[in-house]
C-alpha cells in the first residue's frame, strides 16, 4: 500500500468531516425550524421515559415527530412538565403544541384549539391484583381512597361524581399515584383504561371496573393558531390513513 495514498485519503476524510460539521451548525444556528411541544412523560404507552435511556418516547411523541416533519419542520424538542402545566405553557407561548394523550373537552376547548380526533379512552379503576374490593358501579368507590392525577378528566369525573363521599388524593404524575397504589397508601386509582391496560401488564394491579366516559384525545394548539392547527389535522389525517398508523400502533401497543 502506497504510504501517500493513505495520507491523501486520510486527508480527504478530514476534509470531508470538517466541510460536513460546518454545515451543520451553519443550518442549526440560521433557519433550522424547531416545534416545541409539550408532554407529561407518566403516561404509557402515549409517552414516558425509556427505562433504558430515559428519553422520553411513546406512541405520541412518534406521532407528532412524523406530523411535525410532514408539515416542514426539522426538528422536535419535547418539553416534559405535569399534566396540569401543559395549558397554562400553551397559553404562554413556552410550547407550540401539547400531545399527551388529553382528553377534548368543552373546558379545554374554551382555552386551547384541538386536533381532529386520534384516540378514545374510557376511565378504568384499578385495584392492586390481590385486593377483593368489588366495584360494579360508581357508588362502590364510596367510601374508597381514591388516586388520580391532578388536571385529569379521571380527577374531574371522580371529584364530581363521588366527591366528599370518598377521599380522593391527587398526584403530580400518574406514575406517582400508581405508586402509591402499590404501596397501599390508596385503595384505587382512576385512569383512561389504555394507559391502565398497560399498567395492568406491567404491575401487579388489575381493572375493576370500566367507566364509560367516551373520550377522545386531541392535540392541542394555542387559540386561534389556525394555520398549525390546519396543518397538524392535514397531516394528522393522512398519517391515520397510511400504513404508518398501523405500524405506530403495533410498535406502542404490540396489535
Ligand atoms: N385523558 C386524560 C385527560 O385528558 C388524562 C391525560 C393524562 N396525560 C398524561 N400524559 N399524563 O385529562
């Protein structure tokens, strides 16, 4: 082998690297197109962290990316806050768009715009696998302590249909209050039967009862933003009509 061969080729790569990072960062710095969008990563399989990595994935956040580069945007930077945040950051212009499994509802439609609709969810009540309570309808849970995640349709329905006649605790995150299922420090909790469902494969706890609220998830954007909300439910439809749906349903959901 010709020793200045090697060099010119080494050379060449060095070129070629330095010529490639450059362009790079001349892209990042000048008209890379960033969506902003916020999530609360305690939601399987809609979003959480990868045991592994710890990056926050699941089956919203690969949605919103394939919408996000459908409507020309190059990059996606998911900010990860409490349920309850995710409005009032929309409002305030620290996120573009909110995807985390939220429920369409006349209150929220007040405040934010929403996507057609991508998903239906009932309220599920979740028991610890080896617990006896029986639940056969919404009177049942008197007398119960109840978990759920602050901001929640879950929150909302059982503070409005049980309310002072069971102890209702609210946690920041439905991890936390799965936790506390666990520990004993409640007697259920309330969630959308998806997420609870995959719960149900993961810890010891199981459904007893399904509530059917009906519910159908949205993305939501900042009043009045109809431009992004055009294209979010532009791209959103061709994406639910493609191959892709399927193959994000088989990837999150495992059918
Ligand atoms: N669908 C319910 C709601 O809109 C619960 C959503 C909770 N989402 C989450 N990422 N923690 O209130």
């Amino acid at each position: 082998m010709n020793r200045n061969f090697v060099l010119a080729g080494l050379i060449a790569t060095v070129l070629v690297l330095a010529v490639g990072a450059s362009g790079c960062v001349g892209t990042q710095s000048t008209q890379e197109k960033v969506l902003v969008v916020g999530t609360s990563a305690d939601f399987p399989p809609f979003e959480y962290k990868d045991p592994k990595t710890g990056n926050i994935t699941g089956f919203d956040i690969s949605l919103i990316k394939l919408i996000a580069k459908k409507i020309g945007y190059d990059k996606v930077k998911i900010v990860d806050m409490n349920f309850d945040s995710l409005i009032p950051a929309l409002q305030a212009g620290k996120v573009d768009v909110v995807i985390a499994g939220m429920t369409i509802t006349p209150e929220r439609e007040k405040v934010v715009d929403f996507s057609i609709p991508y998903w239906t969810a009932d309220q599920a009540v979740v028991v610890r696998k080896d617990s006896n309570i029986q639940i056969n309808s919404i009177k049942d849970l008197y007398g119960k302590t109840i978990g759920v995640e602050t901001g929640t349709t879950g929150a909302i329905y059982v503070k409005d249909h049980v309310g002072k006649n069971a102890t209702i605790k609210e946690y920041s995150t439905y991890v936390a209050a799965l936790e506390a299922l666990l520990n004993g420090q409640v007697d259920v909790i309330v969630l959308d039967s998806p997420v609870a469902n995959m719960f149900v494969h993961k810890y010891p706890v199981k459904i007893a009862y399904t509530i059917k609220t009906n519910e159908h998830y949205g993305i939501a954007v900042r009043k009045g933003n109809t431009k992004l909300l055009n294209e979010i439910n532009q791209a959103l439809k061709e994406i639910m009509n493609s191959p892709q749906w399927e193959q994000l349903i088989k990837e999150y959901f495992g059918s």
